[in-house]
C-alpha cells in the first residue's frame, strides 16, 4: 500500500516543455535559477529558509506547552511537506475527507486525523480497508449526531463489519459549522458513541477559526466561551464513562487564533490529556490574511518574531496596453483569489538581476483565468512602471486555493535557485 514515486516532468504546468522527465532527486543537479528565467511562468514557489523557520516556530511554540501537532494536511495536500512536519515533531497529520487520509495512508502518515464527519457509506468502506491493508494505522473522525450513529451501525451490519472506529464529539457554534449547538446534544451524542458496538468515543473536537476577527477582546471571549464547553462535556464524559480510552485527545486550532484555544487544551482532568493543534496554514503562511492574524498573535504574547511567508507566485509582465496597466500572466487558474487578490511583493528583470521591492502604487485589482491586472501610477517615473518581459512576484492570501492549483511547486533557497520540489495529490 505505497503510493507511486512521483515524476516531474513537461506533463506539468511549468515544467520544462522540451525537458526529461526527473525524479525528486534529480531536480538540484537542473540548476535552474528563476532569477535568469529558466522556468516558464507563472509559477509557484516556496522559500526554503521561510519552511524551515516555520516548522522550527510552530514546533518550539507547541513544545513549550506541552502539546502535539495534527498540521491540516489539506493545505497543501503535499505528501513531501507532509513529511518535513512529521520529521519536525508532528504527532499525525489532519485531513477533511477519506480521500485525503487514504492519500496520507498510502505515504506512511501514522496518525489520520479526519476533521470532519464520515457517513456516506463508500467513505466508510474506504475507510474499512484502509485499517485492512494497514493494521498498525491509527485514524479517527468526527461525529456530531445521533442520526449519524445510527447511519454507521446501519452501515456495519449491512458489511458485517466488525472493528470499531475511533471518534470525536464534535462541539460546533451557532451559525459556524458542523458540530453540537448545545450541552444536551452533545451528552445525549457522547453517551450514543458509548453504546455503540462500532464506535469507540476517544475525544473532544472544536474548531474557532472561522470565528477571528483580530479583535483581542473578541476573540478571547468567543475561544474561553467555546473551550469551556469542550472542559465541561470532556469532564461529564469521565465520569460517565463515555470514553473508551485512557488518554483523552482534547484538538482544536486553526492558523489564525491558536494561540488562544492552546491556553486550554492540556487541562488536569485526572487522566491522561494529548492536546492537539491542528493548524496547517503555519508551514506556509501567507503574506496577507493570516500575516495580520499573526500579528494579533505575536501582539498578544508579545512575540518578536512569528512566521514568515514562504510561498509565492511568479509571473512575467506579459503587455502593457495602456497607461496605468500591465498584464501579468498568472490568473484564477494559478492563485488564490477567495480571500484577497494576490499583491506584488518584488520585480526582478528576469536576466539574473537581483529582487527589488516594487513601488507601492503597484496593485492587483482583478483577475481572469489567465491574467492579472497589475495597475500602477503613470504618472510615476518611468522606472517605476513595470516592463515587458520582468518577473514580478506576488504574495498570496490562503495558501490552501493556491496549492490545489498547482501538481509540483520548486523549492527555493534565497538566490531563488532550485534546490528541490514537491507535488501535490489533489
């Protein structure tokens, strides 16, 4: 149950057109330099030196409390970046659905942990047989309702399944997403996970990051409100008996306000307690969104230093049609543009010249599938417009719809030279 060794090569976008095909470890000895334009463009890239603080930061800062990390292997869905976390400490990897987690049994992901429901009946034979061609994985996913016990034991007794599935009560807020609104919900759930022959109740799950507002008061409010919640059923599950382990997995933490909900995962209930974080965006990050969250974060435990955005987009100035505008080509097909459209971070001129910053009056404000409208001052200086045939790279809002964009992203060191690659299994 291995998954097959990926090949880079001009079946992808950005790839050489006329080159071989190559392995991972063929990818240094090309030399490639995206400086000197040895790569077509648009292309996305990741900073290597930005990766490793990154994963060095979120490793110290979940050490220090005692905690463990399930990063959200969605972000990237890079079996390579999925490594280098687990290297760096990571207890397991987070996912969201069944064929996500499989891809991450399939590279020898330890620990899959669904965030999310499973009920559909082909999600949970798929789930089945990965625990048959795998006896030593650990998996475990969410339910949030009575309905979706009874539609589980309806699916073991049609398969004559007999194991039993690890699982999460899900606390959910109103308005938000999945989860259990109320107290009463959540017991009568609990309880229900107890009683079943299939399932075995191993922890409390919760998730606050659709709640950030980078409002201090706000935020902390909404987080102590909800973590609560998740102390208060966890504590009635132990003397219920509801849990089926001795640990109690207590996991929440997206990349935005994980600060806060780390406060509150590693309380003393008189068992042992594996607090979990799950945030994915860290590795990466970005150079807008999440930059302002972080600084709420390094704002409230007065840090120095946060994370630094490793990834970003590289495009050429392909026309300049008219004053003010330039067309770069990258477009909807190659970067996020849910949260933010992407912003113009350096130019260089393509011919080994190094990075500059760009002038601030440069902007992106719109995109089609193919181009990006890079507006700009005409009444600037000449040398502050853009010009025909530059790179100009651009800093991205949720790395997530930008990787799923892409099959293979380069890595680079900080002369922008090629000293690896990964690939993605979207």
């Amino acid at each position: 149950m291995t998954a097959p060794r990926p090949v880079f090569g001009p079946h992808l976008k950005s790839f050489p057109s006329a080159g071989a095909p190559l392995v991972r470890e063929q990818i240094p000895a090309q030399a490639w330099n995206l400086l000197c334009g040895d790569l077509p463009l648009p292309l996305a890239v990741l900073k290597q030196s930005a990766l490793r603080h990154n994963l060095h930061w979120m490793r110290d800062f979940c050490a220090q409390r005692g905690l463990h990390l399930a990063p959200h292997g969605k972000t990237s869905m890079s079996p390579e970046l999925w490594q280098m976390q687990l290297d760096a400490g990571a207890w397991g990897i987070s996912f969201a659905t069944v064929f996500q987690a499989a891809v991450g049994a399939r590279h020898r992901v330890p620990v899959l942990l669904i965030a999310n429901q499973v009920i559909q009946r082909a999600e949970l034979d798929a789930l089945a047989a990965l625990h048959a061609e795998r006896p030593d994985l650990r998996s475990m996913f969410l339910v949030d309702a009575v309905g979706q016990v009874d539609a589980i034991e309806a699916w073991a007794a049609s398969r004559s399944f007999q194991g039993r599935f690890e699982v999460l009560l899900e606390l959910g807020i109103a308005g938000q997403r999945t989860g259990t609104r109320t107290a009463d919900e959540a017991r009568q759930t609990a309880a229900r996970i107890a009683a079943s022959p299939v399932l075995q109740l191993v922890g409390i799950e919760c998730y606050e990051g659709t709640t950030a507002h980078c409002d201090h008061a706000k935020d902390s409010a909404t987080v102590q409100g909800l973590m609560d919640r998740v102390d208060a059923i966890a504590r009635e599950a132990i003397a219920q008996g509801w849990f089926g382990r001795d640990e109690i997995i207590l996991t929440a933490g997206g990349s935005a306000i994980f600060d806060l909900v780390a406060e509150r995962l590693q309380p003393d209930l008189g068992r042992p307690v594996r607090g979990v974080l799950r945030s994915g965006c860290y590795l990466t990050h970005d150079h807008q969104r999440y930059t302002r969250y972080l600084c709420c974060v390094g704002e409230r435990l007065n840090l120095k230093e946060t994370l630094q955005p490793a990834l970003e987009l590289l495009a050429c100035v392909q026309s300049q049609p008219e004053p003010g505008l330039a067309l770069l080509s990258m477009g909807k097909r190659d970067v996020a543009h849910d949260l933010d459209l992407p912003q113009p971070v350096w130019r260089s001129d393509a011919l080994g010249g190094a990075p500059q910053p760009v002038p601030a009056h440069w902007r992106i404000d719109a995109l089609n599938d193919q181009h990006a409208y890079l507006r700009f001052d005409a009444s600037a200086p000449p040398a502050e417009w853009p010009h025909l045939g530059e790179t100009v790279a651009s800093g991205t809002s949720h790395p997530c719809t930008t990787f799923d964009k892409w099959r293979w992203l380069p890595l680079v060191d900080d002369g922008y030279c090629v000293v690896d690659a990964v690939s993605t299994w979207f």
